[in-house]
C-alpha cells in the first residue's frame, strides 16, 4: 500500500493583529469602544480555536506604543477594558490550561492594571497547554532597543565580547523570550503592513491578510488562515 501524505503541518506560533474595531463601530452608528468591547468575544472564540488545535503559542496585539496618540477617552476605556478583562480572564486561562504573559513597556500603564498583570501571570504560570502573550504597550522597535541595550550593559559589566554576540543572545533579550518565531502573522480589516509589532520574530513569518474586521473575525476565519498558510512552500532561503 502507498504511503498516507502525512497531516499538514500547523503553525507553532501564531501572531495577531487584531484590527477594525473602531471601523466594525462607525459601520454600526455605535460608539468606538463598542467596537472594542465587541472584540473580547473574538479573543475568546479565537483563544479558544488555538487551544483545541493545539497551537502552543499565540500572540495578539492589543495596544502599540503608538495607540497612546489615540484620542483621550479611547485610551481612557481600553485601559478600562483591559483591566476587566485580566480580572474576569483568569480563571477561564487556568481552566483551559494556558499561561498569560504580557509583552510590552507596562511601567507606563497604571498601578492598578500593573498588578492585575502580576496576579494573572501568576496564577497561571503554572499552565503548560499553551502560552498567550498580549502585546501592550509594545512596539517591535522598543522590543529590539530594549534587548541590545540588555546586552550592552553584559558587555560592560560582564566582559562579553560584543563580536561574539549572536542572534540567539539577542532572542533570548526580547520580550516573547523563548517563544519560538512567529510562523503565522494575522491582519484582519483589509490593512496590508505589521505596524511595528513583533519586528524580529516576524523575519520568517508567513502574512495573512484578509478584509475581515476584528469583531467579525471567527474561528473559521482562523481555520482559513492556517489552511492557507499550510499551502505555503517555507524555504527559510533554500531552494525549491
């Protein structure tokens, strides 16, 4: 008997920018953090998608350093739902056995959202099924900046050859650590650029785009994106 083609293989890590939500309101004669608040159910149909296909790692971009430019009393109610959200989400996490981490510049967001940041990285790093980073106050050129000089201040105090530093080191400094690279990178809402998110471990990545916006986005959605990405010939600079 012929040998089965063996499954397609699925992406180990899968990164998102979750975009449209301000557009999914406008459309909708609603207020713009309607649109946001309409996009937590994405989140969960979507986090929930990842674990059941047993997708290890997943990233979802909730806020860029540049979204602080946003009017005021947006920013104001996405703290807001950002800080419900990490209450109510815990337990949820620790039930489907994930581990939350955030990624991003959290000393400029409030005390408050800091120690809810604390209590849910805590109570659920215990969790091994599948690791969830949300980026937050991120930027993939603060991520880089902040690694290089981690590892300028080694080779100040340590005695590190900096000709002998390699992109090991440096992957190791970043904010996703030892998270694999990304595979698959997500845009929903039709927009056709990365927006400063995930800079390094996007070299290899796989880009999906589609005309969805976020609120709209499903787990069918997700299913389409890997289907499409599994087509894809990944020669990481080798031939055909």
């Amino acid at each position: 008997m012929p040998i089965s083609d063996p499954a397609p293989k699925l992406p180990e890590h899968i990164a998102i920018i979750m975009d449209g939500n301000n557009r999914w309101a406008r459309h909708k004669l609603l207020p713009s953090l309607s649109g946001h608040k309409a996009a937590l159910n994405t989140v969960r149909e979507v986090i929930k998608q990842c674990r059941e296909l047993r997708i290890p790692y997943l990233t979802l971009f909730a806020f860029s350093s540049e979204n602080w430019r946003r009017p005021v009393a947006e920013v104001t109610g996405l703290m807001q739902i950002l800080l419900n959200a990490l209450k109510k989400e815990a337990l949820k996490l620790t039930e489907y056995d994930i581990r939350l981490k955030i990624i991003g510049d959290i000393s400029a967001l409030s005390p408050q959202i800091q120690a809810a940041i604390e209590q849910c990285e805590e109570a659920t790093q215990h969790c091994r099924a599948m690791t969830l980073m949300v980026a937050v106050n991120y930027g993939g050129q603060w991520d880089i900046t902040r690694a290089f000089r981690q590892l300028a201040a080694t080779v100040k105090t340590q005695d590190l050859d900096p000709f002998s530093i390699q992109p090991e080191q440096i992957e190791e400094c970043l904010a996703t650590g030892s998270a694999p690279p990304v595979d698959l990178l997500i845009r929903t809402s039709g927009e056709q650029r990365i927006s400063n998110f995930l800079l390094w471990q996007c070299a290899y990545a796989e880009f999906y785009f589609c005309d969805t916006l976020w609120p709209d986005f499903t787990a069918q959605d997700l299913d389409a994106a890997i289907a499409d990405f599994q087509k894809r010939n990944r020669r990481f600079g080798r031939s055909d």
